[in-house]
C-alpha cells in the first residue's frame, strides 16, 4: 500500500514542488527516487560566486525535508545536493 503510494505521489510531488518551495522552474532540477520503502531526492542547484556552499546545501536538505514531512506526511530519507553552476 505504502509502495503504490509513493509511486503515484511522485508525479504530484515533482509538479508540486516548485508550488511548495516557492520557486518557478524548480522542478527541472529535481529527481525522485523510490528504492524499496525508502524516497530519496536528488536535487541539482545553481549558487551565487562566494557562497558557502555547504551551508546552503545543508539549508536546502532541512527545508525540504521539514515542507515535506509537514505538507503533505511524507518522510523522506535522503535529499542530495548537486551544485550544477556557480554564477
């Protein structure tokens, strides 16, 4: 039950996410993966030139995580932060 859950919710959960984070276009960097009961999201980003990278990664994991597991119940169990770009 769980399994189908996820499977159908990740469709909504890519086309939501640029809604619930606020941002336009977000979705095209985001990847959803469901291995066995777990979600994992990989998330590809841009920064600006001279910003700590890994705090904002680390800022970007805990946001959506917290939106989420708030939103809509779902816990996830893995976000990756790619940096694509620095401009």
């Amino acid at each position: 039950m769980l399994r189908n859950y996820r499977n159908g919710f990740q469709k909504q959960f890519k086309d939501g996410i640029a809604e619930i984070l606020r941002k336009e276009n977000f979705t095209k960097g985001v990847i959803v993966r469901q291995e066995e009961e777990e979600v994992h999201i990989d998330m590809y980003i841009i920064v600006s030139y001279g910003t700590k990278i890994s705090e904002v990664a680390h800022n970007v994991q805990s946001k959506v995580k917290y939106t989420l597991d708030k939103t809509v119940g779902l816990a996830v169990d893995s976000v990756n932060i790619f940096v694509q770009e620095f401009v």
